[in-house]
C-alpha cells in the first residue's frame, strides 16, 4: 500500500476541524504495508503533539498518524507507518496492518464530550475509507497486554457509535445544536506587548474585539462575560518572549468572580517551557461553564523570581464560542 495522503480528506468528511502537520504526507517510519483496523489511544498528557510527531526517548516518531487534541481538533501527522502498537495481540492491529489515533488525556481526566464525538466520526470515516467495519476498531487495551489505554471508555459502547456513524455518515456534528441556538463567538486580539514581571502572573489586555452585538469583552480589557449560563469552547494562541531557556511559564484559562475581585479557579491551564531562543508560542483551548455570577480571564504566570521579565506579544489572540445550556 502506498504512502496515505488522503487522511487530510478522510478526516474532513467528520465535519471536525483539521490541521495538516508540516510535512505530514512524508512522514513515517516507510509507507503503510496495509490498513486493517484501527487502534485508540490516549497520550497520558496534555499538549503533547510534538511527542506524537518526534517521538521519545528510545521510539522515534512518529508514534500515530493522527493526534486528537480535547477541543475535538483532528491533527494529521503521518502518511506512513508509525509505532503505535507493539506487540500487538492481533494481526490486523499491528504498527504494519492499522492506523493509530492518539488522542489527548493524561489518562486520568474526564473526556471532553467534542473529542469522543471527534474520535467516533474519525474511527468511522477511516473504517469507510479503507473497508472494515466497526469491530476492527480497538482500543490498545484490546490489542497489547501491556497496555491501558484508552482510559475509562467501554470499546464495546465506542464502536456501537462508530458502527451508527458507519451506517449513517454526518448523524452527528462537532457540536449539536438546534437550529435557532448559534453560539456567541468572540474573537479577540492583544494589540500591544505586556510585560510578566518575574514571580508574577498578568492577565491578557484585549485591544481589539470582534463579536456581535450585546458585547461579551468588558471594559476592563481582560475579561470575558456571559449574560447568562453558557457552555464555553475556547481557544488561544500566546507567544511568550524574554524567558531563559527551558523556563517554565504557565498560560490559563482562569475563572473569578463577576467583578474579578476573588479567583475561583484555573478552568484549563498548562506549562509551556520555552524554546533554545527563550520564546514560548503555545496553543491553550478547552471547554467550561460561564455564568452571570463569573468571569473568564486569560493569565500568563512567569513563576521565577530571579529571572528578567517575560513578555506576551501583542500578537496573542483567543477565540470563545459560547453555546446556550
């Protein structure tokens, strides 16, 4: 079997956004011998694409032909054979003879609705593709002894859904919602370079906002509101300068009280370490509950006390898509 660049395609037909990695249709370990079946995964972390890709220490990536991140964003990373599972226990489910899907979890945290409907659609459009059904879908639990992956979910329940999405392609979407329910999206942008003096946090200073009218972005530049209970999807991209290399900054989607006087919590929160050119530039999404009675901020916190202070380009940006519960 040749190299597999048609995934792309394969997993646009889920109705699923898709990002095509760098280089994707030439990558993996030689072309795909066969495919047969697939094999679930979870990654046991957060925000680790690049392990997926490059692989770790003793197994050189890439590790899956795709990553599914919890926003429910399908990354296609290789068009070849990947080590993905072995010793496998069947020989349909080998690194040479099936697809590997990894999909983010630390093995531990619930399932973000929008990523299991994600994993079903593409676990169905794969099985269309390639001309297996719905009982040559497993999880590596299933298919190596060793392992305990995907955490917490019944394969035999997973493919009862994969099996329905067989039968009938686009039953299920991204995110289901009724006709008259359309989400408030607010997209915002930080036009100026804030400063994250060291052993200290900022909130991000939003310039510029683009939304429907009633505005969702206050006065005070930093916070997101809701005019009333809503289910938030979000995401942001922030570039970090002036760290030394290695240093850890953490970038959160943070919660406080409707006038910002009290944290509440971190609703999603990660540590990004900064690159040779103590540059951080990180992606951070994830999915919460808004009400009249908080308030959404995003933080950067630079958490070393001897080190010169960090800042957040004004390039950072974020995207919040707010849905009636």
């Amino acid at each position: 079997m040749p190299w597999l660049t048609q995934l792309a395609d394969v997993a646009r037909r889920t109705g699923f956004p898709v990002t095509e990695v760098g280089g994707w249709k030439t990558c993996g370990h030689g072309p795909q011998p066969s495919v047969e079946g697939v094999v679930c995964h979870h990654t046991a972390g957060w925000n680790d694409r690049s392990v997926v890709v490059n692989g770790r220490p003793g197994l050189d990536g890439p590790l899956s032909h795709f990553w599914l991140q919890h926003t429910g964003r399908i990354w296609v990373v290789a068009a070849g054979r990947c080590w993905h599972n072995a010793p496998s226990t069947s020989a349909h489910h080998t690194n040479s003879a099936s697809i590997g899907i990894e999909a983010e979890n630390d093995g531990h945290s619930p399932w973000p609705q929008v990523q299991l409907d994600a994993y079903h659609a593409l676990c169905a459009e794969l099985a269309r593709e390639f001309g297996f059904s719905a009982s040559r879908v497993k999880g590596h639990k299933e298919v190596n002894l060793q392992k305990v992956d995907p955490h917490s979910l019944s394969m035999a329940t997973f493919r009862a859904d994969v099996a329905a999405l067989i039968k009938h392609p686009g039953s299920r979407t991204a995110i289901k919602q009724e006709e008259d329910d359309v989400p408030e999206v607010i997209s915002l942008g930080a036009g100026e370079d804030q400063d994250v003096p060291a052993g200290d946090e900022v909130a991000v200073h939003w310039h510029t906002e683009y939304t429907d009218d009633p505005k969702g972005h206050s006065a005070d530049g930093v916070a997101v509101m809701a005019s009333a209970s809503r289910w938030c999807i979000v995401d942001g991209l922030v570039k970090v300068r002036g760290l030394q290399p290695g240093q850890e900054v953490d970038i959160a989607w943070s919660r406080y009280n409707r006038d910002g006087s009290k944290f509440t919590d971190d609703a999603w929160r990660l540590t990004a370490h900064a690159d040779a050119s103590g540059r951080v530039e990180e992606s951070v999404g994830g999915q919460f509950a808004l009400n009249k009675n908080n308030q959404l901020r995003l933080r950067v916190i630079n958490p070393r006390e001897d080190v010169a202070t960090a800042v957040v380009e004004k390039v950072s940006m974020a995207k919040i898509s707010m849905f009636k519960r």
